[in-house]
C-alpha cells in the first residue's frame, strides 16, 4: 500500500512502496520512493545494516544503477528499512557517506546488483 510522507517546508510530498521479498527471492526488501522530482529504488540491506539509494530518475544526471551523482550510501543502522525515511523526508543526508572509496563502491555495488538481480529472477 503506498504511503505518503509528510515533509517540512516547501518540499513536496514523497509516495513511498516497502517490499519484502519471500525467501525464494532471495528475501530482499527495497522500497520505491517518488516525489514530483525524483524517483529512487532504495535497497535494505539488512545484513550489513545499510541503506542503499539509487536514484532512478530525476531532473539532473541520475539514472537507474550505481554510482552517479545522486546515488547514497548510509551509515550502518540499526533498522535500516525505516532510517531512510528522515533523509528524503527531511532532505537531510548527515549519517550517510561521503566520497566513498573505490572498495566500497565495488563492494555495496555488487551486493546492489545481487539482490535486484536475485529479486528479478522471481517474475
């Protein structure tokens, strides 16, 4: 069921999906976010307690896939399906990293990249 979140200020209101996928997929969850400006496929990857943002569509360079200049990282939390919602909500990033490195973008890419593929090959 989409949700709406409220934001503050003069932002738009943000339409967000949550899906849990069954064990046989691979047991991923991922949520949907759009807004007016902005759609985003965020993956919770809850094994290393991170939240992995790909901005699939915006006004700017963002396209579907890592890491151009949109895409986020978070910092490990301890639920990473609900620490999402404060950053686009509120558009405040602090807790999520910074230029990261070239390992880092190979390791959270793969692991991206896994559970979209894992989840896909059940349709």
């Amino acid at each position: 069921v989409p949700q709406t979140l409220k934001t503050t200020g003069n932002q738009a209101s943000l339409t967000s999906c949550f899906y849990q996928f069954p064990a046989f997929c691979g047991a991923h969850s991922f949520t949907v976010v759009r807004s007016p400006l902005q759609t985003a496929l965020v993956y919770h990857d809850t094994s290393e307690r991170r939240n992995i943002v790909d901005i699939v569509n915006d006004r700017h360079l963002s396209q579907p896939g890592l890491w151009d200049v949109n895409d986020r990282l978070s910092v490990a939390v301890r639920n990473p399906t609900a620490a999402w919602k404060e950053a686009f909500g509120e558009n405040n990033w602090r807790g999520w990293e910074v230029d990261l490195t070239e390992a880092d973008r190979i390791r959270f890419g793969t692991r991206y990249a896994r559970a979209v593929n894992q989840t896909l090959g059940c349709f």
